[in-house]
C-alpha cells in the first residue's frame, strides 16, 4: 500500500468519526432539548430548579432530628384524622409544603418511613411488565432519591437537593445510543421515556393513562403495606398529592388516583395482579371512556379535585 493510500486512509477515518461524533452530539442535544421542553410545561419542575439555585447549604434544624434518624417507630396506635389542604402557589399551580404538611410526615415516621415505602414500590416496580420497561437500571438508587424528593416536597427540607449535589455528572447511555446525565426529576423522566428496554416505537413516547394508572396503584400499594392506619390524614393528603404531581405526565390521570389508591385494599386485586404475572390486564390499552366507566361517577364528573373548591 501507498503512502498516499495510508494518508487517504487516515483521513477518511478522521472524518468519518468526526461524523460520528457530530451525529452523536446532534443526539445528545435533542434529547437535551426534550428535556427542556418537559421542565418548561412543568410549573413544579421549574420551581425546583429556581429553588435548588437560591437555596444555600444550611440544614434547617427543627427538621435535622427527622432527616437524619437510624430508625423511627411509628405509632401503635393511628393518629386522629383531620383534613390538610394543598397549599398551591405560583398563580395556584406549584404544591408549596407547610407546618401541616409538615406533621405528616412526622406523623408516619419521616424519611425512614418513606424510604421503606418507595422502597417497596421499587421492588414492585422492578418486576412490572409495564413499569420496568420505564426504568434503564435496577442498580440506581431509585428508591432514594423518590423519598428524599417527598420529603422535601411536604416538609420543605433540602435533603432531595443535597441528594442531588451528590450525584455523578457521568452521562448514562439510553435507546438509540443517546445520553444524558439524570440530575432531577425532568431528566430522569425523560431518560425514562428513552429507555433502551422499551420497543424501538415506544423510545421517546410519554407516559399514557394506562400506564400512569398501573404507577400510582402500585405506589399506593406500598403506602398501605408500609404507612398502613397509622396516619389517614397523611393517606388522604398523599393521595391528593400524587393527584396534582401526575397531572404533568398525563392530564386525565388525576381522576384516577382514588380509584388507584382503593385498588390493593382488596387481596384478590394483587393476587390476581401476581398470578397474571405482574401485568394489570384491567386497565392496559383502555380508552378514557372505557377507564372512566370503571370508577365511581362522581369521581369521573369532578373537575375540581385534588384542589379546593
């Protein structure tokens, strides 16, 4: 071979990885774009972005006890119910914590308490036929960061932001040989919606009723396992809650969430779940009409929920 082959040769090899990489970050930058645009339609997202850049290091110590507590022991006994409001802000449309809300957690235990709750949802979720596909890998500490993001949600400490000012600015690598770094709630999700597990027609697609349906029963599953009596006012505000914050990923889903937290109060609705191997046929490729006709018509009709009159 030719010097002058050698060099056409190497040039062409040059430019072709240059070509690579210039695909690769045109790639990198849509995804980055999707992203983007997902934080921008979600007025919570934005809010914690905004507060993560004002907030300083400082731990609030009347909640330093709860946050970093080896264990808790929940009541014995469930705690009188009474009625928390959501407290909205940003022209009514970001959830704002309050002494209330506060309580709650409190009331079940704190962090501890929730970890082992989303740990349970996790460990169910890990083994969904619907959910898996969702999630890129079991080795991420999922579980985590979901109970310090409530926990800052209803209480208003820092400790989901810390979480995050902890975490790897490593990329991970989705469907299509995408990547992105998770480092908040948009970003994970939409590395959720990219998922390599997910069919090639899938990668990309937001998450739909059916699915959010399958999300918030499992969730609400490990609610009761782990929450059980102890704290029904805590029940009542939690599922509200997740009423408001589903909303952004799937605007009929709030309707639905009652219905979703009555769903594991019945054994034979998780057997049957088990026994039809983890997949919930019920509510799977059903039209809004057809998931409507399954829930109460009150609830169907109600506008206003999760919020106050």
């Amino acid at each position: 071979m030719t010097p002058q082959n050698n060099r056409a040769m190497a040039k062409s090899a040059t430019a072709q990885g240059r070509a690579a990489s210039i695909t690769a970050a045109s790639r990198d930058a849509s995804l980055l774009d999707h992203e983007k645009e997902f934080r921008a339609s979600d007025d919570d997202a934005l809010f914690e972005q905004n507060l993560n850049s004002s907030n300083n290091s400082e731990e609030d110590p009347n909640l330093s006890a709860d946050v970093t507590a080896k264990s808790t022991t929940m009541n014995e006994l469930a705690t009188p119910y009474h009625y928390v409001p959501l407290e909205m802000g940003g022209n009514g449309r970001t959830h704002k914590s309050t002494v209330a809300s506060t309580a709650l957690i409190q009331e079940i235990g704190g962090l501890p308490t929730l970890e082992r709750m989303t740990t349970h949802f996790y460990n169910n979720a890990f083994l969904d036929s619907t959910l898996d596909n969702f999630i890129r890998s079991h080795g991420d500490p999922h579980a985590k960061r979901f109970s310090r993001w409530i926990h800052q949600k209803l209480t208003g400490s820092s400790v989901w932001d810390e979480e995050r000012a902890s975490r790897s600015a490593r990329p991970v690598t989705v469907a299509s040989g995408h990547t992105i770094v998770v480092h908040d709630r948009s970003s994970a999700h939409v590395a959720a919606w990219h998922s390599p597990k997910r069919p090639d027609h899938e990668v990309g697609r937001h998450f739909k009723l059916d699915e959010c349906r399958v999300w918030m029963r499992l969730h609400f599953w490990a609610m009761r396992v782990i929450v059980g009596d102890s704290s029904p006012s805590f029940t009542d505000y939690y599922i509200r809650f997740i009423g408001h914050f589903i909303s952004v990923y799937e605007g009929t889903a709030p309707t639905f969430a009652r219905d979703s937290a009555r769903w594991s109060a019945d054994q034979k609705n998780t057997q049957e779940y088990i026994d039809n191997g983890r997949t919930m046929n019920d509510v799977l490729g059903l039209s809004l009409g057809q998931a409507l006709s399954q829930i109460p018509q009150d609830e169907a009709d109600d506008t206003c929920w999760p919020y106050e009159m």
